[in-house]
C-alpha cells in the first residue's frame, strides 16, 4: 500500500490544448440542438471553449488530490499484476463497517467523492470504512491487455483489495456499441477528445434525473477518461467482457438467484435509472434485505442523491434496521453508544 498523488504531465495538457484547438466539428440537422440525436452541437461547441480557454484542470486536479488517495499492486489469476489506485477513508469510529463502493461507466472513483463526509459517523447513524477503487482500465488503475477479463475478475481484484485493507467481511454499495465492437469505438474516443467529451456528455444528461451539471463537474468526469492511466479506450471493454469472457454468467430473468445465493441485499430504485424493473423481479435477486423506492434520482444516485444513498445504509445497517450487527465487531458505532 502506498498513497497515490495525480499529477497529470504538462506535456499531456499541452496535447490537449492543440487537440482541441484542432477540432474539426459536424454539422448539425436544422432545429438539431435537441437532445433526439445525441449530444447538440451547440452544448459541444460550448463546452469545447470552456475546456480549451477556462477550465482549470490543475485546480480540479488539486481537489481530487484532497482525497485519502492510495494504489497498490493485486495480480489475478491468470493474468498480469495490475497497479490499483483506491480511495480509502476510514472513520475514526473503531467499530465501523468496511463499505465497498464500486463505480461503473462512464463514473469513476469520483463518484464517493459527495458520500465520504456523510459516511464517517459524525453522526447518529453507523460509521463505515469506505473503499473506492477505480476499477482495472479505469481512473488511474492500470490497464489490463489480455483478453477474458469479465466481470468475475473485476469483483476478485476488489475482494483482494479488501482482502489487503484487513477487511475480511465488507459490504457493497452501488451500451451496446460498446458490448460489440469496443475497439472500433475505442479509435474515437483515444484520439479526440471531443469525441469523448460528446459519447460521455450526451450520458451525464440522459442517464441523469435533471441533475443541474456544472461544465467544471463535466470536464472534471470526462478529464479522468481523458487522462486515464489505461487511455479513454480501455474502459469500454468491460461491456464486451461482460458478455462474452468464458465463465462469465449472463444475468436473465429466470436465474438471476445464480448471482448471488447468499448474500443479503439492498435494493433502491431511481426512477431515471437505465432500467427500471418491478420489485418482484428484484427480488429474485437473492435474499433482500432492504428495499427503498426515490422519488428522484438515476444512473448516478451516489453523485445526484447522496443523500439518499446515506440514509438507505442508515435504515439498512443502522439499530433499527434488518442488517444491523451482521459483522461481528464492527456494527458501526462507537462502544456505549445509545443512538
């Protein structure tokens, strides 16, 4: 273990700088800055300006840096050892609950970023040690070049995370040209970052519930792909992977108990989530615990609703609630504690 600083080279802004200034933009259909064809010029050509002339990367850099930033090297079986970059911010209660808190695409480790402060137990709710990995070919975790990495890999290499952190027992919290051909799209994404700026964009606004994004919080998402330790290319693959790595289960309807027979589960709907399913069909997840339905919120309730997702581990881990105790030793509150 070690702690991580990101300093992005000023050569790789510099190349950013001339990338952009180079942009060669689409034309647009007449009336066409409507969302019904993706991303409208005018919001690209808006936030290109700003990225080229007033975005303040360093600055955005220097708030991530504030981070509890840390990396180390885990090897899975049957591939190359892969450097792992984390967020770990453990409470100061002694007794709180290791949380995992695994992102997807297009998020990062950014994501944990708004539930950090809220998780320490400062106050009356249960305190967690909370780890936020930015998952292989993603953030600034290495790449991985060899074929068959599906997702029962990504969830080894988070285990041995936890697994090294000390935390025997943890809890988890929180496409389809990328599922086909990730390499074709991958060419794009590399080299423009326009491209990425416009892929990634038209996903904050679409998988979102109205959430009112600054451009400084866009670039700021779009600038760790752009930035990455793996390159931009690299993360799509996991939809690929997903579906085609030999051993790789493939979620449907009438087995989807095979996933996870055992483990006790937490359920919230968002309604702006990409699919939305009955809570029956939750259900057949495995035994679930906790189920809560928002009134808000999609694809990135951590970042949108913290809130939210604060107090569902509260009602779900917390005294009253149906999880709570289920780590031996580490219930999330301090010894004596009448809350």
């Amino acid at each position: 273990m070690a702690s991580f600083t990101l300093n992005v080279p000023d050569e790789a802004l510099e190349t950013l700088q001339a990338k952009l200034a180079a942009t060669t933009f689409p034309d647009s259909l007449e009336s066409g800055d409507m969302w019904n064809y993706g991303a409208p010029l005018r919001d690209i050509k808006r936030l290109t300006e700003y990225w080229r002339n007033q975005f303040d990367w360093r600055k955005a850099e220097a708030k991530i840096n504030q981070l509890p930033n840390f990396e180390t090297i885990i090897t899975p079986i049957g591939f190359d050892s892969i450097n792992i970059h984390y967020v770990h911010q453990p409470s100061p209660v002694k007794n709180a609950m290791p949380l995992l808190f695994c992102h997807g695409w297009p998020g990062s480790f950014i994501e944990v970023e708004k539930l950090l402060p809220l998780l320490r137990g400062d106050g009356s709710g249960p305190a967690f040690h909370v780890v936020a990995p930015s998952l292989p070919n993603f953030g600034f975790s290495g790449v991985v070049k060899k074929p068959g990495f599906g997702l029962e890999k990504y969830a080894e290499v988070c285990h041995t995370l936890m697994q090294q952190l000390g935390y025997k027992e943890y809890g988890s919290g929180y496409n389809l040209e990328q599922r086909t051909k990730p390499q074709t799209i991958g060419y794009a994404l590399a080299d423009s970052p326009v491209a990425l700026l416009a892929w990634i964009y038209e996903k904050l606004h679409d998988w979102t519930d109205d959430y009112p994004w600054s451009d400084d919080e866009i670039l700021t998402w779009i600038s760790i792909y752009y930035f990455s330790t793996a390159g931009p290319a690299a993360s799509v693959r996991i939809y690929y992977e997903a579906v085609h790595s030999t051993g790789t289960k493939i979620a449907h309807r009438d087995a989807l108990s095979e996933w996870i027979p055992h483990v006790k589960l937490g359920l919230a709907y968002f309604p702006r989530e990409l699919t939305v399913v009955p809570q029956t069909w939750g259900r057949t997840l495995g035994p679930v615990a906790y189920e809560s339905v928002k009134p808000r919120g999609g694809h990135f309730a951590a970042w949108e609703t913290p809130e939210f997702i604060a107090s569902d581990l509260e009602k779900m881990f917390g005294k009253k609630g149906p999880l709570y105790g289920i780590i031996k030793g580490a219930d999330g509150y301090r010894r004596g504690s009448k809350l």
